[in-house]
C-alpha cells in the first residue's frame, strides 16, 4: 500500500483529493472544520518536503451547475488558518485559468480549486474530465474516504494518468487500517455491536460479518423483527414482518459458523414514540400491545457489558435505542462507556458509518474510543465487503 511516506514532495506538484465538503452557515463560515483538519498531515507532508498543493474537493449537491453558495472560496479562509499557509483559490477546477495558476505556483503554496461538481463530468467519473485534472499535480494523492465509495473522476478515474506516482493520503491510509483491524487482523474475540432502525439497512453487512467477528450483538430497532421472528410479541415495536424469514436465516448461519449472537433480554418500552412517553422495562418476547420497545433494558445492557468488555476487537455501528431522545439514550450511553472501558484495557474500537458517528460525538465518545471512522457510505460498504473504487485506483 503505498502511502505519502513512500515520496519525497520536493519541488513536485501534489494533486490531492481531499473531503472539503463541511457544513456552512448563513454567513458562508464554516461550522464544523473536522474535516479540514483531518486533511492537514497530508497537506503538511507535502509542504515540509518541499512541495506545492493542488486541492480538489467537491461541496454539496450542485448537480453540473454553478452555484455561488456552494463556492469553495468561502472556506479558503479557514483552510488558511488551519494548514497555517495563505491559500490561494482559483474559481474553476479545469481550463486555462486553471493551468496558467497551477503553473505558477511555488514550492511551499497551496491552490485550492473550485467545487468539482459545478461539472457534471465529475460525478459520471467522465475520462476526459478526470486527464484534464490529471495535469495539475505530479503526483496523486487521494485523502477523502468520504468519497472513496464512488467511482467519480477526481477519487478514481484521474488515478489511472499517474502510473506509479499515486498514493494514500494519512487520513484515508489510516481509515483503511482501522477496517482492515476489524475485518482481518484484529485479535480475537472480535465483537460487532449492530443497532440501528432496520434489519434491511443492515442485513449485506450482517451477512459480511459473520466470517469475521466471534460475537455479534444485536440491538435497537433490528431487535423487534429478530424476536418476533422466534415467536415473541414485540407490540408496537418497529419490525420488518418481510425480513422475520432472513432473520431466522441470519441466526442459522451464525450457528453454523459458530458465532455468538447477544440479543435483548429486556427493553425500555414506552406507549408512544415520544421523549415524555410513559415507560416501563419488559422482558423482550412479552412486549404489550399499545408499547413499543425504544431502548434496551438493564438486563440487556449487563450481558452486551460483558461481552464487550471481555472483547479485544470492537466494532459499532448503530445505536441500542433511540438516542435522539434523552429518556431513550441511556443504552447507546452505556454500551459507549462499556467500549471506553474496553478500549482503556487495551482493546482496539472502531466506531462507524450513519447514526453511531452522531451518537458518538454528541454523547462525547469520539477521544475514548481508539478510531471514529469519517466516511459514512464508504464505510458502510466496506463493512459490506465492498472493494472501494476509489481504494482500488490506488491499489490498481
Ligand atoms: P441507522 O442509521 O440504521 O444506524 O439507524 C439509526 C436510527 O435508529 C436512529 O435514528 C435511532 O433513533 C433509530 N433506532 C434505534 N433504536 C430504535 C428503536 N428501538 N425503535 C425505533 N428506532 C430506533
């Protein structure tokens, strides 16, 4: 795999994909600079060996178009501030505009260009567009794992014009490891904690696992279509009647393959889906009519408790309950404090893709557990077993 520590940047040009796409306000500024930062060793890397920056970035949905809000000169001031360099911006990605500044830049600058996807060429990963970008940089570097599910032309097809000279940026080395940690060479026991709303968001992923980990445990609404499945009453609960065949199937091949399968002995039931709801914990299989379950219950949490804790791989993705509400996130809390716990005596946790990154930072997590994944969808499908394009384009 070859990674930035494998050039040397002096008086080259790096082309660098990186995952600029951050939240703004009313005012153009820049909410959440997480992502900035993350791109900061890579762009540092290339700066301190001598080198210049080319950064390429897409933000938003402008669909083909121009669209002044989605302007990436709006963040260059805060990327300056960040990086600790004066960046200048060029307000297109491909022409003559583009060359003539690429061509005047000196060892130790940085250009950003404008938002890739004012071209619709970008998102249809369009091979002329992607060797017009190719010309800005001398050697590639892909740093956004955000966008390395897709097969656009700035994360995949551009990779092809630079033979040898592409690698992975810090961010996306890192997060490659980090799956490769859970899915490959993690120590066992290795434990993937799945919640989340719906067995049928889940279920590719489930499937992929099950090779993978020695325990699985199952929580949050996927719960109810599991246990109703083996003949319990779930009440109101969520629950995917057309998946209760799958799930059985899911608990079938899991015994063949010799993984253990923890689901909810009890749960937090309330009679509405509502934060002031009255509630009541009930055992899992004899949930009432008119209540549905919205957490896990105290029993549940003791035995996921041990199973993590006695865990020396983690994965998690999805929250035991409905988090959002305060009288519903007691579970994901105590299964975050189970894997801080986890994680203190050594082990390696991986949090992410969807809900689990947003219980994770909202409930503070995010520096207790040893790696919080910042692609969503990409990390989704690598759960899912999935060979990311833009992943492969380097490998390739
Ligand atoms: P996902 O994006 O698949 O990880 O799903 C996350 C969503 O699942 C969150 O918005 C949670 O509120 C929701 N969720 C978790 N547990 C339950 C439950 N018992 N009933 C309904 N929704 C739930």
């Amino acid at each position: 795999m070859q990674t930035l520590e494998d050039f040397n940047f002096e008086d080259k040009k790096a082309l660098i994909r990186v995952d600029f796409n951050v939240p703004l306000n009313a005012e153009f500024n820049v909410t959440d600079t997480s992502r900035i930062e993350a791109a900061k060793p890579s762009i540092l890397k290339v700066l301190e060996d001598g080198g210049s920056a080319v950064l390429m970035s897409h933000l938003g949905r402008p669909k083909g178009q121009r669209n002044d809000d989605m302007s990436l000169k709006h963040i260059c001031d805060t990327v300056s501030d960040i990086i600790g360099v004066q960046v200048k911006f060029v307000d297109d990605c491909v022409g003559e505009k583009v060359d003539e500044a690429v061509a005047a830049l000196e060892n130790g600058e940085i250009l950003l260009l404008e938002n890739l996807r004012f071209y619709g060429e970008e998102t249809s990963g369009d091979d002329a567009f992607a060797e017009k970008l190719s010309k800005h940089g001398d050697i590639y570097i892909n740093d956004a794992f955000g966008t390395a599910h897709r097969a656009h032309a700035s994360t995949t097809i551009v990779a092809k014009y630079f033979a040898e000279k592409k690698c992975f940026g810090y961010l996306l080395a890192k997060e490659i490891k980090a799956i490769e940690k859970v899915m490959a060479t993690g120590e066992k026991p290795v434990t993937a904690i799945l919640g989340g709303a719906k067995v049928s968001s889940k279920i590719t992923i489930i499937e992929n696992i099950l090779d993978k980990v020695d325990h699985l445990i199952i929580g949050g609404g996927m719960t109810y279509t599991f246990i109703k499945a083996q003949g319990g009453q779930v009440g109101d609960s969520i629950c995917e009647d057309d998946k209760m065949q799958l799930a059985l199937d899911i608990l079938k091949q899991a015994s063949e393959k010799g993984v253990e399968i923890h689901l909810p002995v009890d749960v937090l039931a309330a009679d509405d889906f509502d934060n002031n709801a009255n509630t009541q914990i009930v055992a899992v299989e004899t949930i009432p009519d008119g209540w549905q379950g919205l957490d896990a219950g105290p029993r549940t949490l003791e035995n996921f408790k041990k199973v993590i804790l006695a865990s020396k791989t983690i994965l998690w993705n999805g929250p035991v309950g409905v988090f959002e509400m305060e009288s519903f996130a007691k579970g994901t809390i105590a299964v975050g404090n189970a894997i801080d716990e986890a994680t203190q005596n050594g082990a390696f946790s991986l949090v992410g893709g969807g809900d689990s990154v947003a219980a994770v930072k909202q409930f503070g997590f995010q520096d207790k557990v040893s790696y919080v994944s910042t692609g969503g969808g990409a990390m989704l499908e690598s759960l899912e077993g999935k060979t990311l394009p833009g992943i492969a384009a380097i490998l390739g």
